[in-house]
C-alpha cells in the first residue's frame, strides 16, 4: 500500500491487486518504529497516536533483569494491523489508487500490461521467483503466536522477554489492549505453554486471550541486490 501511495503521488495511474480482502490481518508484534511513522508522514500519512497506543522505546528483559531505552525522538506506536491498514487503503483510495481485493496474481491468468510492477508479494513473493531474484538456500524459520489481551498497557516500552525456548514482544496497542506474539524455532511451543517461562509476563496478564493467531517468520538472504537505472521513484 505504501508503495502505492508513493507511485500515485508520483503521477502514475497505480493498481493494487491482492488476493486477501480487507481488513487483512496477520501474526504481527504491531508497533511501529519512529522511522516507519516518519516515512509514513512523508507520504502524506499522519497517523495520530488515538489510532494506537506510543510507546517511548524498547525493553529488554531476562531472568528478573531488565534494560531499556528511549527512542532519541519521538514515540513508537502500537496500532492494530487492520487499523493501520484501514488508514492506508483510505488514504489510497482517496488519491486514486484502483484497489483489486480478492484477485490473484498468477503467471497465466489475464494479462496485465504495466511499465512498472512493484512484487510487495510477502515472504514466499512470486515476483520475486518470476524475477529470478530468489533467494539462496541459506534461510532460518522461526514462528510467532500471536494474542491479544484486553488489558491496560503496564510499561510505557514494547517489552521483549528472552527465555531459552522463545521470546516473547509485547506492544501496547490501545489504552486497554495489549499485543502478546511469541516467537520461536518450534511450531509446536505456543503462547499458553509457553508462559510459565515468562513468569513475571503470566503474573500480570489478564484472562481471557482473544483467538490466537500464527504466522511463519522466513528469514533468508538474497541472492543478489540489482540496481535498474533509472529515476524512478
Ligand atoms: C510474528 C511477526 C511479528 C512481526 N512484528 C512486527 C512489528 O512489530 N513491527 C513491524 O514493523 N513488522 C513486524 N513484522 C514484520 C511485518 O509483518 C512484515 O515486514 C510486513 O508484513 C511485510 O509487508 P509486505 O507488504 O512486504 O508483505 P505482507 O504483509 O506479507 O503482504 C503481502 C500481501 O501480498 C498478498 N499476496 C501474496 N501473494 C499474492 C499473489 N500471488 N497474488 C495476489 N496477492 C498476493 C497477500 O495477500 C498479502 O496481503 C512481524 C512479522 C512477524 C512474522
């Protein structure tokens, strides 16, 4: 979506074809970095901290110890995914971005004729197989379970327990919900087995979970980085 943006405030005429349909939602810690807000606002994107929670940076913790620090600037924010995605399809469609919900792009469907194709296409992109860019084999997976809780935010930072077997991120996303995702190499260790290694987490968490949600997490490396001249965008 973003890209889209960026391409119509260029003067392009921008499709968005995706095979999901909104509100789209997915295992995600849910905050957003200082940069991400900055980038979003160079884009004409301001997004208010009513629309989630800020936070002032990150913490750390281990074993009852704990380290954090501020972000130099201005707050992070936790904002529900399909929030944040509800701001960009409006602020897409308001500057004439064709929106294509439900349509999936495949190598023999229809053809589409576009000077430019842009493969934000997610972990396993196509685009990116039918580009020849695939990436080595060299790659790691680790899975995230993802919960929220409807509960007051307790920590000003998005808080990250480590523990042998997993981590746990935890983003404030409004005044009385919280984003809980762990991460791990095991797809079988989830949120609720896992919490008794989080004790001081499980402590203060209130019941009842929202559903939980799962997402693998592809970490590989590219096989090559290719620059195309031009000066576009
Ligand atoms: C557990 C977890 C926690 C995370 N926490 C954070 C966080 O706190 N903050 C943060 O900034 N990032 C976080 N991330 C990373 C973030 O989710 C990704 O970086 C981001 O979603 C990538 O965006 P994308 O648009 O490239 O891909 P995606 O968000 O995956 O979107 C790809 C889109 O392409 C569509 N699509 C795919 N193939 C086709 C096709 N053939 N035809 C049509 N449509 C297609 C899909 O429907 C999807 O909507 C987290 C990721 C995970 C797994």
């Amino acid at each position: 979506m973003a890209a889209a943006i960026a391409a119509r405030r260029r003067g392009l005429n921008v499709t968005v074809a995706d095979h999901s349909v909104p509100p789209i939602d997915k295992a995600c810690g849910e905050g957003i970095m200082p940069d991400g807000l900055a980038a979003a606002l160079h884009l004409g994107i301001r997004i208010d901290d009513s629309a989630g929670y800020p936070f002032r940076g990150i913490r750390f913790s281990e074993s009852g110890l704990s380290v954090d620090a501020s972000f130099p600037g201005s707050s992070g924010l936790g904002i529900r995914r399909t929030v944040l995605h509800r701001l960009l399809i409006e602020h897409a469609t308001a500057l004439g971005v064709h929106l294509a919900w439900g349509t999936d792009v495949t190598a023999i469907g229809t053809p589409v004729h576009a000077r430019w194709i842009i493969g934000a296409d997610g972990a396993q992109s196509r685009v990116r197989q039918w580009a020849n860019l695939e990436a080595s084999t060299r790659h790691s997976v680790r899975f995230g379970f993802r919960r929220h809780y409807r509960m007051a935010p307790w920590s000003e930072y998005m808080e990250i327990h480590w523990s042998p077997r997993g981590q746990l991120y935890i983003t404030p996303v409004s005044p009385d919900e919280l984003c809980v995702v762990l991460i791990s190499s095991d797809p079988q260790y989830r949120l609720e087995a896992a919490l008794p290694q989080f004790p001081e987490v499980a402590a203060q968490l209130a019941p009842p979970p929202g559903p939980e949600v799962s997402a693998a997490e592809l970490r590989s490396r590219a096989a090559c980085v290719r620059s195309i001249a031009g000066t576009w965008p």
